[in-house]
C-alpha cells in the first residue's frame, strides 16, 4: 500500500533527511530510497585501483565558471602548449660561437693602403716640412691626388666672431685648371685677363639654361642685382659671387688674374675644422711648403680676439685616399 506524502516526510524526517514539502511523492521516496540503500559489496579484485586525484577533481567540477569542465579542459591544454614550447627553446638552443674582434680601421683598408701607412709611425707628430715628405710618398693612387691640409680650431662657429672665414692667394697656385666667368660690361678685358666667358647677356642666357660651365663667378657690384634669381642655383655649388671671397670687385683684371693664380676659400666647418687643399702631389716639397705656411699665416691672423684657451688644436696632412699624417702643431704655427 502507498505511503501518503505526509506519512513520506514524517520518514524522512525520522532518517534526518531534510524534505520540503513542496517536493513530490516520488522525490521524497527517492531521497528515502537513497539513504536506506545499502552500499554495493566491493570487491578486492587484482589490478583495480582507488580512485585518482583527478577522477576526484572531476566530481568536484562546477557547471560553469572557471572550475568548469570546459574551463579546466583549456587551461590544461594552454599549459601543454607552453610545455612544448619551452621544449622546443631548449632544443633550439645552441652554445654562442666565440665573438671574433671587430678589425680596426686600417686593417679594413686596401692592401696598398697599408702598404704606404707603414712608412707613418702611429702616435708621431711630424715637422711640417717631414710630413709633406711623408704624404708625397704614402700617395698610392694613378691619379696627380690633392695634398689636403686639415686643421681643429679650437673656436665655437655658432659665435659670430669665431667663425673663421678668409681667402688667399697660394703662392704657388692650386695645381688645377681653373676656368673663370666674369659677370661684365666690359667683356674684352675679362677675356684679356684670362676669363673663359665673360659678358652679361651670354651668361645670363646660359644660367636661365642651368649651364654653368665655369670654376669661379666673378661678377662687379652693379650687375649683381641680376644675379639675385640664380642664387639658389649657384649658391650651393659654391660659385655665388661674394665679396668676402674677393669675386664681387671693380677690378676684374685683378679677379681673374688672382683666380688664375690660385685664389682658395676657407671656412670653419661646424665641428670646428678648416679642409683646404694645397696644392697636387706632382708639386715640389718647397711648393707645397710655401702654400702650407700661406695657409697657417692666414689660419693664425684670424684668430678672434675673445677666443679663451687653445686656438690650434689640431693639424693633419693627407693626400686623396691617403694616410692621415699628424703634424707638430709648433712647426705648423712657426
């Protein structure tokens, strides 16, 4: 015979089974059931183990969150991807190959390079009259190269006062054929001078063309007016006409004559330094000794009144593509 729902809940209540008694019949006889059943006899059978770790982990899972099934099942798999890429690092990794020295500078250079710098002795100040010997002969290449003098002010070019900038005339000349434009009314005499075009016309015909075929502008002070729109052409190659440079004047003669002789231009570069070229290795020592000393002449009578310290840091010796030659500062200056 059935039990009634309230007969069901007083048993339940009796087994200290918690029932509401919203629950159904059929619930509350289950829970009885549960409770009053008895434990199926387990038998020690060989090679049955208890229950794993994990199998307990399992019944712990939640249904949702991160102690999901779901959850627990990608964490797991995140965790064997970085095993096996840490795996993989470690196989990858191999010993570091000793690091092999960087060459020095002149171990980088070409063989007759070094060949020539030997005859240089590293950490030697030169005579001023020795290192021209030196650079003469420390010369490997086909070509008549530049002797290029090189000397450190010890000047601040930002400052008005100490950015050095002058022109000479090298006693004995550039070594270069120099070809000459004068900028003129009168053309004839620029010409007799030594000019190679000479005019007002023709040449600003040829600068309205772009053609600047000429070494030196050299123009006189009236008709420097007409050369204003030419200016962003000729003034980063060099050949803006200047006052300064001595090839904005009323005596063209005079210009063309001085340009054709060897009229050079310097001016400190930002770093502090003044590159020059004095004259071509096929030149004499004596020759190249004169313009050397015309050129620290000139160095030394433009020294800025307000320059505290050193002014002559500096002086080296070279030819094109050839070896420095450090030069004794005191035989420089003398």
């Amino acid at each position: 015979m059935a039990k009634t729902k309230a007969e069901l809940l007083e048993e339940a209540k009796t087994l200290g089974i918690e029932a509401d008694s919203k629950l159904k019949v059929a619930e509350i006889q289950a829970l009885i059931n549960e409770r009053t059943a008895e434990p199926a006899p387990v038998e020690d059978t060989p090679g049955e183990v208890e229950m794993t770790a994990e199998t307990t982990e399992a019944t712990q899972l939640a249904k949702a969150g991160k102690r999901s099934a779901k959850a627990v099942r990608e964490a797991e798999e995140r965790q064997a991807k970085e095993d096996r890429k840490t795996d993989n690092e470690a196989a990858e990794i191999k010993p570091k190959k000793p690091v092999t020295p960087t060459r020095s500078r002149l171990e980088r250079r070409g063989k007759q390079y070094r060949k020539h710098a030997e005859q240089i002795e590293k950490g030697k100040a030169y005579p001023i009259a020795q290192a021209i010997d030196l650079a003469k002969k420390t010369s490997h290449v086909k070509f008549d190269a530049t002797v290029e003098i090189h000397i450190r002010l010890g000047v601040d070019p930002r400052q008005a006062d100490q950015n050095i900038r002058d022109n000479l005339v090298l006693p004995a000349g550039t070594g270069k054929s120099v070809r000459i434009a004068v900028l003129t009314d009168d053309a004839a005499a620029a010409k007799s001078a030594g000019a190679s075009i000479a005019g007002t016309d023709d040449l600003l015909a040829q600068l309205d063309k772009g053609v600047m075929d000429f070494d030196v502008l050299i123009a006189t002070p009236a008709l420097m007016p007409r050369l204003g729109k030419y200016a962003r052409a000729l003034g980063p190659r060099g050949l803006m006409p200047n006052p300064k440079s001595g090839t904005v004047t009323t005596d063209v003669a005079k210009a063309v004559s001085e340009a054709k002789a060897g009229r050079v231009e310097y001016r400190v570069d930002s770093t502090g330094i003044v590159h020059l070229g004095i004259g071509k290795v096929s030149f004499t020592p004596e020759q190249l000794k004169q313009n050397a000393d015309a050129v620290m002449a000139s160095i030394n009578a433009n020294r800025p009144q307000s320059l505290k310290g050193t002014y002559l840091k500096s002086v080296h010796l070279t030819t094109s593509m050839g070896p420095s030659i450090v030069v004794d500062t005191s035989s420089a200056a003398a």
